[in-house]
C-alpha cells in the first residue's frame, strides 16, 4: 500500500506569500524571466496543481503521481517519492507535447501531432470547425450560428444526440488516454489525476480515455488509479502553497 502524503507543516514564515511562483520553482533560486514566456507560465500552474493534488487533493495517499491538466492546452505535473520533479530548467511535464501523431495538425509550439494539438479545448473547437466546414453536422450549426465554434459548443451538439460530434469527442478521449498510457509506462505513478474544464465532458471524455490508458499501460504500470482532482477553484492558491511548503522542508 502506498505511504500516506507528509501532513501539512505550520506554514510559520509569512513572506513566503511573496514569493513569486516562478522562484519557488527554480532550484538555482533566482527569479526567471517569464514576462514574455506565456507557456512556460501555464506549465508552472500546472506543476502546483500536481503538488497541491498531492498535499491536499486527490493525490493523498500516493508517493508518485502524475497530474494533467485538461483545458485550452494540456499541461502536466509530475511528483516523484512525494517531492514535485521539475527537471534540467523546470519544464518537466509537458506533456501536451509529446508526439502521438507525426502527420498530424501544427501545434502551437511548432511541432506536429502533439497531444495538445488532437486534445484540447482549442482541438476540439478545431474539430468542430472542421464538422461545420463539411456540413456534417446540422445540430452543431444551429448552436454556433454565427459565432466561432468552442468545445463547448461540440460537447452541447453531442449531449443533444449529435452522434458525429460524440465520436469527436470520443476519439479524443481515446487519444488522451494513448499519451496518457504511455507516461504511465515511463513514470510508474501510483495514480494519474486530472483537472481542467475538459473534465465537464464527462464520461463521453473520460470512459474511452480510461479504457486506451489501461490498454496502452504495461504490466503492473496498469493498476495506476485514475482520480479526479478536488481542488477546484483552490488549485492555484493550494498549489502555490504546496510549492511554499515543499521548500520550506528543504531549508
């Protein structure tokens, strides 16, 4: 059975809430210029959310764990022997770049076929552009009318009976549930937990990722839960005092 997360010490240095997320997370301790770095702003969110699911959410109880986060982009934390893993300068657990399709759409970044580029809130918008375009879906027509095309839009379109617009959804799910299998295979986490907006599509979303992680998902590596992140609204907030905490141990 896996060890219990470390409770959460009395937090007895007050300015450390004037610590800059970014210090917190560099371990030469100097401030990074991130001011014109938007994307590697968003993957420090999203390594405070892993830390803050393991001290106070859904990753309790585990010693390794993997987060995602599921919303306009895919972003990832990852905590290993319970202390968060922030590699060479930081950027460990971006994971919505790794490659699942080499001929697949530009993303953002520059690369092709990245899991953010086929599963994201941007994604699915440019999946329902793409159902628009061929007329393949009258439903979602009449709910975009004359605005641009969002998930949110796709997934209405599905929970209405649409069935082209639940098999995009789907194949998404399917897809994430690949890249996810595979970082199961490299990390061996004791669970993967999730948050983000994506996460109100539900089962549609959820069930063929679940079944694709454990089919991709070796040996043992298999038995890693899938749990739903708990912090909410209180995932920045929380994870920047994870962050604080972890540092505080280290000194």
């Amino acid at each position: 059975m896996s060890e219990r997360a470390p409770e959460v010490p009395a937090l007895r240095n007050p300015t450390v809430l004037g610590v800059g997320l970014a210090s917190l997370l560099s371990d030469t301790g100097h401030e990074m210029a991130t001011a014109a770095l938007p994307g590697f702003l968003s993957q420090i969110g999203a390594s405070a959310a892993a830390l803050g699911e393991y001290w106070f959410g859904a990753g309790r109880g585990t010693r390794h764990l993997l987060h995602a986060t599921l919303g306009t982009g895919i972003g990832g934390g990852i905590v290993i022997d319970g202390r968060l893993y922030r590699g060479a300068q930081g950027l460990a657990g971006e994971i919505g770049h790794i490659i699942i399709d080499p001929a697949g759409p530009r993303c953002t970044c520059g690369s092709r076929g990245c899991l953010e580029a086929l599963v994201s809130g941007v994604a699915f918008a440019a999946r329902a552009r793409k159902l628009l375009e061929a007329g393949k879906s009258a439903v979602l027509k009449e709910l975009v009318g004359y605005e641009e095309p969002t998930a949110v839009h796709l997934f209405e379109a599905a929970k209405r009976g649409d069935r082209t617009c639940e098999a995009e959804i789907r194949n998404g799910g399917h897809i994430l549930g690949l890249g996810l299998g595979s970082l199961v295979n490299v990390l061996n986490p004791d669970a993967v937990t999730l948050s983000g907006g994506l996460l109100a599509m539900g089962e549609m979303l959820l069930g063929p990722m679940r079944e694709a992680m454990q089919s991709m998902a070796y040996g043992p590596a298999s038995g890693a839960l899938v749990r739903i992140g708990e912090l909410g609204e209180n995932t920045g907030l929380l994870g920047a005092a994870a962050v604080a905490f972890e540092r505080l141990e280290a000194d």
